[in-house]
C-alpha cells in the first residue's frame, strides 16, 4: 500500500483521484487546497490530513517523513498554470508525482522537471487516460497493423458547453488555462499523435474565446479539429436533446465511437503507474507542443484544409473582448 497526498483536492478532477487512490487499494494521508469546500473527502478518507496554506501543509509532510504515514506519491489537481510548480515541490519533498493533464504550458518546462527528476531521483507520471480506453486501443492496434502508408483523413469535434463562471474563472484566463486547446483538447491531441504519429504541420484557422479550429497533417493522418465550449455551437439535433457536450470523430467515412467507457480510467491509469507502466516525461513532450503552437500561431481565416463549422459567426466575449 502506498500512501498519497492530494494537492489541489478541492479541484473539479480531484474526485476521479480520490477515487482511483481508493480502488487500487491505497491510502490519502494528507491533502491541501486553498479552498475548504472539500467534504468529498469524507466518501473517501475520512481520516485524512487537511490545509487550506501551503506552509502548514509542507510543514506536516515534513514531518511525517520519517514515519509509517510518510508520503510516497504526490497527485497534482491543481489549476493547469500551477501543475509545474507543485511537481517540483512534491518531488523535491521526496515523493513521486502523478500529474493532471496538462503537465506543464510550455515544452522548456518539461526539459526542467526531467532536470528535477535526476537531482531528486523521483519520477513524474502524467494522466493520458485516453490512451487507456479500449476504443482506442483497438483502434491504434488496427492502424499499426494496417497499410503503412496509409495517410487518413480525420475529423475531430469536441464542444463542451460551458457558462459565464467559464471566464471568471482561471480556465478563462489563456495564460493560467493555455487556452482553450490546452484546457478542453489536450488529451485529444495525445490521442492522435499517440494514434496516427508526429506533427509534419500545424495550422490554426480560428482561434477565440470560446473556439478554436484548425488542421494538423500527421504522418498517418490529414486532421481538420473544432473545439468550443459556446452552447450555440452544437449540432441543432444534439441541442434539442437537452445536451450539453458533443463529441465526434470520423476517419474517413466511419464514425470512431468513444463517448463510453470513461468512468474508469483513472483507476486503470493509476494501476498502470503502480506497476511501473505510466507516461513519464517524454511521452507527453509531443501534445504539449501541439498546445502550444497553436496558443502562439496566428491564424489564417477560412483558408486551406478548415473544418466545416469554423464557418459559423464568431459571439463577442460575454464580459467585452478584449478586456
């Protein structure tokens, strides 16, 4: 048994953590965030340690170290901007890390942490559930043994409706979130560089507030992609079902049907990095580049490659753009 500490337990994730620490048969010993609305932790480990400061937090995990509660694993929950910091931390405290994703907002942070890694001797495994999903393994064993050659033509769809509190909050703020490819379409981007192999171009067509829409060309796969968290973007017949998210991805002519299948995936990724078999640094150097080109492009307009509803009119900020 392995005994973990959150930080960052109050987040929207943190639930999925807790829940995986618990089903692989682990312990929380203690956890912080700076917001104490964290009653789910009742459901969980009642038992656990808890802070509201940085300070009192360290100051109890240094203190432990030397006992049977002294903590091996440090899981990061926090907001994407503050990932990086608090994995130094957790592994300068002597402790592995299982980090959200986004690992880190920019490439050079990931060249820092490995440098971290070394002086520490711990190690950083990031959450790329998707790789985990049976869909997607069965679709990746299909392309590794289909025609090498073989160039696809795929388009993703990702619209995840979210409300004002969006922008109030630090995922409306690009430099804290990354932006909307960072914060809703990360794990997307892993999944197709995981699927269909590296970037050989990156194109940004549209790019605002609630949207973004462009192309990569892959080494197996031409990609046309539209993200958004505006509700007024959904597929008429989708939003008179009363739904809210809408997730599609067609290669070629065929409709590749994840929406199931979710629920566990967090349990499963820690039971991989558990036995040894996580995505370290390395493997997610590759979407934190995507993410970030896209952040730093500037776009091109309705030129080229573009996704159908990149055509459709762009909505002004709901507090005034720009601020």
């Amino acid at each position: 048994m392995k005994n973990f500490a959150i930080i960052g337990v109050g987040g929207y994730v943190a639930p999925k953590h807790l829940k995986a620490i618990k089903d692989t048969g682990n312990k929380l010993v203690s956890a912080y965030d700076i917001s104490d609305s964290v009653g789910i932790i009742d459901s969980y480990f009642p038992n656990a340690d808890f802070f509201t400061e940085q300070e009192l937090f360290d100051r109890h995990c240094t203190k432990i170290k030397n006992t049977e509660d002294r903590i091996d694993i440090v899981s990061v929950c926090t907001p994407n901007y503050l990932h990086d910091s608090h994995t130094r931390y957790a592994l300068r405290l002597g402790c592995d890390v299982i980090c959200e994703k986004p690992l880190v907002l920019n490439p050079w942070n990931i060249d820092a942490l490995q440098r971290v890694e070394e002086e520490t001797g711990h190690t950083v495994n990031n959450i790329l559930q998707l790789r985990l999903h049976p869909s997607v393994i069965a679709l990746k064993k299909k392309i590794d043994e289909g025609p090498q050659d073989k160039v696809y033509d795929v388009e993703l769809t990702y619209i995840t409706s979210r409300g004002k509190w969006y922008y109030t909050s630090w995922k409306g703020d690009a430099k804290k979130s990354g932006g909307i490819a960072t914060n809703i379409g990360i794990h997307f981007y892993d999944m197709l560089v995981y699927l269909f192999g590296d970037v050989q171009e990156n194109v940004v067509h549209v790019s605002s507030h609630d949207r973004l829409a462009g192309f990569l060309r892959l080494k197996k796969a031409r990609v046309r992609y539209f993200l958004s968290i505006n509700a007024n973007t959904l597929p008429a017949s989708i939003a008179q079902q009363g739904q809210r998210t809408y997730r599609s991805l067609l290669i070629g002519t065929e409709t590749f049907e994840f929406s199931n299948g979710f629920n566990e995936l967090h349990t499963e990724s820690y039971r991989k990095i558990l036995n040894g078999e996580g995505f370290g640094l390395d493997e997610v150097r590759k979407c934190i580049r995507i993410v970030y080109d896209i952040r730093n492009a500037k776009p091109i307009g309705l030129v080229g490659d573009y996704h159908p509803m990149a055509k459709l009119p762009l909505e002004p900020h709901p507090f005034g753009w720009p601020f």
